[in-house]
C-alpha cells in the first residue's frame, strides 16, 4: 500500500491487522515481506504517537477540569468564613445590651462625701 497518513488508531490498526493477514500468506515474495514489515514498524510508531498525544489531550483536560473545581470551591470558601465571621459577631451584638458591655459600679465599697 502507498504511504499513507493515519490520523486515527484505528485506521493505523486497521492497516496492521491487513499487514498481519498478508505476511500470514505462504505465496507473498521474501521482498514484499520486508517492505509490509518496515510499513508496519512505521505504523507501530504512528501508533505510539497517536496515543501519546490522546494521553496528553486527556491529561492536559483533567488538569484544566481539576483547577476549574478548585477555583469553584476556593470562590465559595472564601466567602462561607466571612459570612460565618458576621453571623457571629451579629449574634454577638444581639446577645448582649450596651449596659452588659459596660463594668458594674461597686457603690456598696466606695464611701460617701462628707
């Protein structure tokens, strides 16, 4: 077969799977042989090559999807602390009256002008 461009893996092991088939041939010449072997050595690297790349998409995919999910959950992290911080202080300030805030006079102890 001419030299061809394989764009897929399965078109590469389509064309391997034809290979495999006409060596398996006792009639096929010694030199076409060589020549389907060398094609399919190729093939095995266009192979690699195909698969490589389809690692790297995929990896390269979930690494984007993983910082996607973080930046999501620090964005909505960020905010549940301050909202917690001013439901508290909130309660805080509803719990007690200004008078509560303030130290109690001891009149009992101090003694009175003359």
């Amino acid at each position: 077969m001419a030299q061809q461009s394989y764009e897929t893996f399965d078109q590469v092991k389509n064309r391997l799977d034809e290979i495999v088939e006409a060596v398996g041939s006792d009639d096929l010449p010694l030199d076409d042989a060589l020549s389907l072997y060398e094609e399919a050595v190729g093939l095995g690297l266009r192979a690699s090559e195909l698969l490589e790349a389809d690692i790297e998409e995929r990896d390269a995919a979930e690494a984007e999807a993983s910082l996607t999910a973080e930046g999501a959950e620090g964005a909505e992290g960020a905010n549940a602390p301050a909202a917690e911080a001013a439901s508290d202080t909130a309660s805080t300030h509803n719990a007690e009256s200004p008078a509560e805030n303030e130290p109690e006079a001891d009149t009992a102890a101090a003694p009175m002008p003359a």
